[in-house]
C-alpha cells in the first residue's frame, strides 16, 4: 500500500503547546502564582546542546538546545534567586523538606559526545553543576540509537516501505514535508512495537538504506576517555542510564535488571565508582511504571528521574524512585515558556485536566 505523504503538515502538538503557553505568559497568570504551586525546585532534562544544523527535517531537532539557550536559562534562574545545586544536593533538599529557597539542577540523558566538547566547558564557566545520566552502551560503541537512525533514513529516502504488524506501508519521502509526514507517521508506530520489534526494524530500514548504526553510535557518543575525563570535572557528575537504553516497562523483570546492572559494572570498571542516582530511558508512563520504580529501588540508588513533566514538591519525598523533571528542549526555547513552566501553573491546570505524564 503507498501512503502519499506529499501535503502540508496540520499544526504540530509541540506549536500548539508553544502557542498555549505563550498565551499563557500574555495573560499575566503565572506571575501571580503562588509559591507553593511554584514548588522547592526544578530538575531540567536536557539531551544535546549544540548549534543547530541548517534543515527543514530534523526531528530529533527537539532533543537538542543550542549553547546560547544554555547559557540565557543560567543567568534567568540567578536572576530569579534560584539556586544551581548538584543533583546529590537536590536530593538531599527533597528528602529533608529543605524549602529554604527554590533550587535547580540539570540533568542531561544518554552521553553523547556534545555534553563533554560543547555542554561541560559552558557548565564550568559558569561553575554549575551538572549530571549526565550515562547509557554504557553510547561509549562502548554498541548502543543503538534508533531514532537518530531513523531519522536519517527518511533523510537519505525518496520512499520507503515500513513494516507494521498490520503489513507493509510505502511512504514516499521525497521533499522536506514529505519527510516531516513520513516520521510522524512511523516513530510512535514503532515506538508502539516494544523494544525488539521496533529494534529490528529500525536495523533492516538502516542496512536497506545505507546507514550505519554503529557509525552513527561513534559519531554522536562519547568514548570512555571522553566519560573518565568528564567525570574528573569539579562541576560534573556521571551517574546511570542503564546499559542499552531500554524502556523498562517493555522488558521482562529479569531482562530489565540484567540491563541495570549491566550498566553499573561498566560504570565500576570505567569510573571505579558505583553510580548513586538513575534515569529511566524514555521515562514516560507507558516506558516505566510502579514495576520499574521498585525495580530500581532495589539497586539501592538514592533517586530515580523520569520524563514525567512537573516541578519538584515536599510531596516527592516519599516518591525519590519517580521524580518528574522539566524538559529543555528544541521545541521551547523561550525564557518567557520557561517562565510559565516554572510558575507551575501549566502542570496544575494538566493534573486538573485529568493528563498523563504529569507528576
């Protein structure tokens, strides 16, 4: 069957949550928020930081912030009286109720190679802390990182045929909104297929199409010398992503924590330390649940981050294995969204609503 994708794209969910939220900051709403809908701190995920590439099809455009966002969002947060604080500090401040002053930290998932060449160097200038949740398998060099993969396998296609367990679709991929079509068609598809069938894929569309996964893994990863290196920084800190990137909730419990502690023996042969803190890969709902929270606790890890949306409150004390963070991302970068976001109110009037993802 072939799918012709050649037409304008409906908005996005992305503009339109720009849109709302920019709407939000016009109306003067969250400056009156209180300051306990405001929270006791924050904990950023970032994923990338570099200058953007020169197209109009990168998708995974919305895992990266450029190094000048980065450094805007650090002077916004001093200028509001936040505090930048090491991710063992946050904890810290959660277990103990400490709501003397609002705090953040920033967390950055996966290890690719920009947070050691572009990201640390602005971190230590500014002397933030700062964290990056390590996947073991990025500096290894067998990591696959899929979506980078599939990515540039629309990129390089003029068509291409997916298979779906309902059967074969054709998508044709010719212009840039053919292929911005072409993505938003497949990535949730396969994300849908759990871990082994959307692997699998992803591998026959790479070798059908002349992209090397592996390649792209050690172009976009750190090495081990780059992680050893980081994690000598005064302002850095290594900790856990498991070994494979895997959604946990997709996995067995046993093949879920073999990963885990697949990943911890690498960090404890590379770093000579055991990892305190993790990070669920993917980390929504559908990605990791009650199951895996448990599951990690037993690692005996002091927290556990997801990428359900939400501020930290005194209430998350009892939740450390589960803690939400807030997204700095391609799709946001506006001091006046991070604005909103920070009042809290978007995430109050989203639980009122009755919205997953939200913590």
């Amino acid at each position: 069957m072939t799918v012709n994708l050649r037409r304008a794209l409906a908005a996005s969910k992305p503009a339109l949550a720009r849109a709302a939220l920019l709407s939000l900051y016009a109306s003067g709403v969250p400056l009156f928020a209180p300051r306990s809908m405001k929270g006791m701190g924050t904990i950023f995920m970032l994923h990338r930081v570099r200058e953007p590439d020169d197209t109009d099809f990168a998708p995974n455009r919305i895992l990266e912030i450029t190094p000048a966002f980065l450094e805007a969002v650090f002077l916004h947060v001093h200028e509001r009286g936040m505090v930048c604080v090491t991710l063992d500090e946050a904890v810290r401040r959660i277990a103990e109720g400490d709501t003397s002053e609002r705090f953040v930290t920033f967390t950055l998932d996966d290890g690719y190679r920009d947070n050691f060449t572009v990201a640390a160097p602005i971190f230590n200038r500014y002397r933030i802390p700062f964290t990056v949740y390590l996947a073991t398998d990025l500096p290894d060099g067998t990591a696959e990182l899929w979506w980078v993969v599939l990515e540039r396998v629309i990129a390089s296609a003029n068509e291409m045929r997916v298979h779906f367990p309902t059967g074969d679709e054709t998508f044709v991929t010719r212009t840039s909104s053919d292929k911005n079509a072409a993505w938003n068609a497949i990535y949730w598809r396969l994300r849908a297929l759990g871990e082994t069938a959307l692997r699998a894929e992803v591998r026959r569309l790479a070798a059908e199409h002349g992209v090397d996964m592996r390649g792209v893994t050690r172009e976009l990863s750190m090495s081990w010398q780059n992680v050893r290196d980081l994690a000598t920084q005064p302002y850095a800190s290594v900790e856990a992503h498991t070994a494979s990137h895997v959604a946990l909730a997709h996995m067995s419990v046993e093949d879920a924590r073999t990963d885990i502690a697949r990943g911890l023996a690498r960090h404890k042969l590379e770093l000579g330390r055991a990892p305190q803190h993790f990070s669920y890969p993917y980390g929504d709902p559908t990605s990791a649940g009650e199951r895996d929270f448990a599951l990690v606790s037993e690692f005996g890890f002091r927290s556990a981050t997801t990428t359900r949306k939400g501020l930290i409150y005194p209430a998350h004390a009892d939740g450390l294995m589960r803690l939400p963070r807030l997204s700095l991302n391609g799709d946001f970068q506006s001091l006046r969204i991070l604005d909103v976001l920070m009042s809290g109110v978007p995430f109050a009037m989203a639980k009122a609503a009755g919205a997953q993802g939200i913590d």
